[in-house]
C-alpha cells in the first residue's frame, strides 16, 4: 500500500508545465513540517502581460471587422477573444487569490491523514485512483489536441499560400487572428516569428486555465473526500450504545468529534466558495458566449482544418465546464448524504437524550454544502445543462442574424 502525501496531488504537472517548465505555483517544499510557500509570481507576472496585450489587440480587430461591416470576420475574432478572456480571467485570479488559495492548501494540509491507518479510513487511494484517471484522460488530449491546434495554421501556410508572389497573409494562417503593429500579421517575412510568438502565447494562456483548473480540482476533491469520511465515520456509530452505561461516554465523545470535525471542514468549504465564486461567475458567462461563436465557425465552414481549428478550443471549454460543474455536484452529493446517514440510523432504539437531540442534528444537516457563484446559481450538473442551453439559444441567434 502506497503511503500518499498531499504534496503529490498538489505536484501533479500537465505536459505543458513538465516539457516547458514554466510553473506558476510550484509546490514543493522542504519537509511537510513546513507549510506551502509560493516563491516567485514573475512567470504568472510575464504570461499576464502578454495575454492582457494579446486580449487588448483582439478588442481592436473586432472593432476593425467590425467597422468594415465584415461581421463574418468578427464573429471569428468574438471567438478567439473569449478565449484570450477566459485566460485572462483565471490567471488574474491566480495573481489576485494567491494567498486565499495558499491558505486553503495549508489548511487542507494540516487536516491530510498522516497513517496508513486514516488514509485507508479515509479513502485516499481513491482521490488518487481519480486524479490518475484524470491526469491520464487531460494529458491524452493535450498530447493530440493542441499540436493539431497549433499546427494546423502552418499546415494551411505550407499547402495554401503562395509564398513566390509574397502577397498579405490571412487571418487563417495564424492560431490567433488578432491585430498585430506594422502589420506584422500580414507580412511572409515576419511569419516564422509571429508564428513562435502565438504558440508561445497559446502556452501561457492554457496553461493559466490549467493551473486554475488543477487547484480548483484538488481542493475540491479532497474537501470531498472529508465530507465522505464524515458519512462512514457516522455510519459507523451504533446508537444502541446511547443506553448502555459501558459505551455511553464513548459514543457520546467520538459523536462530538465527528460534529466539530465536520463543522471545521465546512469551513474550509466556505472559505473556497468564496475565494473561486467571482471567477466560477465570470468564467460561465465567457464559456456560454465562447462556447456559442466557436459552434456558429464551425457550423459554417466548408473546410475540413478550419472545423478541426475550431473543434479543440470547443472541446476543451466543454469539457473542463462540465468537470468543474462534475466537482461541483460531488461535493453536494457527499455534503447532502449527512442527513440520510443521521436517519438511518435507528434513532428509535436510542436514549431520550439522543431522540431529543436527534431533530437538532437533522436541521443542522438539512441543507448541504453547495459551491456557487454569488448565490446567483449552484455548481452543479443542472447548472451544466443551464451553461450549454445558453450556449445553445445564443447560437442559434447568432446563426439567424447570420442568415
């Protein structure tokens, strides 16, 4: 049996951070004596500036396309920068949240089991079965969809563009039709380098939704894991022992443990809510609308690289709003199951005492934990379904006006 430490789930690399090195929050630390420290946000610091600068020269080529009454144009830039926006949006909580979600970390760290003996109570093998199972599934689809995405212009270039005559490049042979100074874009000479320069912002940018991502996920999944702990340790208990004077007093210290232990947990969920809910909120509003014009570019093209170009940035917000969604309604499930777990456990048979306070603790449980944006919606999977109805109704809008 592998013993784990928290410090490997934390440390979990994707291939973009393992091949480039370029880490925003690096996790490792001396002992486990010591809590978690952040060093340098200089890598954090440089991706920002240049996604805040590729976002701001997209504003301006969708204002160009759109001055120029070119709308089929700008609905193509709309698309690229609700992406450039969703970077943004999780790499400035990054920056902004650092400490909050520094804190949550160590406080995970201090309630982590630390025997053989709690992590088989506790399940830790199956958080790490899961992030396995995920790891494996995310780095899969890195490895086949972003070389297709970052290739695929150069591919258009090489078979495509007439490089004798030199004439203006298109937007199609680039990964991020945006705006560039001195027309940098639509000159062959600088394309090597503007192509360099796009794949490394391409990196940046995903790796910012990335690392959002894997803390959100690890938080999360652990807090899950706790909860869960809770329902089997209360499981566990026999309220039979409630009327007899040798297990009593036991029965009684180990029941008050558990209520402390799960109020304290419930806490640190808390604490998460409200460090992610502003980014949770600013995030589906962005995958709704980016999910909606990358659907419209793809409906209506006729060409094959075009459909694939589009297809992964799709894919990829799809996927990673139906996962958090995915954490989202685990952690409720396993918060909610407190109640069913306090009424079966025939309190009937149990002392007055208990019986009495047997409506107390059903109150107290009787709403779970829910992670949401601003008490506006709960992250779940009906709130999944909610995100691709708007996406939905937006696009066929979209379409319509199109025609």
């Amino acid at each position: 049996m592998h013993f784990y430490k928290i410090d490997e789930f934390f440390l979990i690399l994707h291939p973009l951070q393992k091949y480039t090195r370029w880490i925003y929050f690096d996790f490792r630390r001396r002992d486990s004596s010591v809590p978690f420290e952040f060093q340098s946000m200089t890598k954090l610091k440089i991706s920002l500036a240049f996604v805040l600068f590729e976002l701001i020269c997209n504003f301006i080529k969708f204002a160009i396309e759109i001055r120029a009454d070119r709308l089929s144009e700008a609905k193509q830039i709309a698309a690229v920068t609700s992406i450039a926006l969703l970077c943004m949006i999780r790499g400035i909580s990054l920056y902004t949240d650092r400490n909050r979600m520094l804190a949550i970390c160590n406080d995970l760290d201090k309630i982590f089991p630390n025997t053989f003996y709690l992590q088989r109570r506790m399940r830790v093998q199956k958080l790490a079965a899961f992030f396995k199972v995920r790891f494996r599934v995310l780095r899969s689809y890195l490895y086949l969809g972003l070389p297709a995405f970052a290739s695929i212009p150069l591919i258009r270039y090489f078979l495509f563009y007439d490089r004798e005559n030199g004439g203006r490049l298109l937007d199609e042979y680039h990964q991020h039709a945006s705006w560039a100074p001195f027309q940098l874009k639509q000159n062959n000479r600088a394309y090597p380098y503007v192509y360099v320069y796009e794949t490394f912002l391409t990196i940046l940018g995903f790796t910012c939704i990335l690392t959002w991502d894997h803390i959100f996920t690890v938080t999360v999944s652990q807090l899950t894991m706790h909860f869960e702990f809770v329902n089997t340790e209360l499981e566990s208990l026999n309220v039979r022992d409630t009327t007899r004077s040798m297990t009593s007093k036991f029965y009684w210290r180990r029941l008050k443990e558990i209520i402390v232990y799960h109020q304290h947990v419930y806490r640190l969920a808390k604490k998460l809510n409200e460090t992610f809910n502003l980014t949770i909120f600013l995030t589906d509003i962005g995958c709704a609308g980016s999910i909606c014009f990358h659907l419209y570019l793809i409906a209506n093209s006729d060409s094959v690289l075009t459909i694939v170009t589009f297809f992964f940035p799709c894919f990829i917000l799809i996927a990673f709003t139906f996962d958090y969604c995915q954490q989202g309604s685990r952690l409720a499930e396993a918060s909610a199951r407190l109640q069913t777990v306090l009424y079966n456990q025939e309190w009937y048979d149990a002392s007055p005492t208990y019986r009495r306070l047997m409506l107390s603790l059903l109150q107290y449980a009787h709403k779970p934990f829910t992670l949401n944006g601003f008490k506006l919606f709960d992250l779940d999977m009906l709130h999944f379904q909610s995100i691709m109805t708007i996406a939905y109704r937006l696009f066929a809008f979209v379409q319509t006006q199109g025609k």
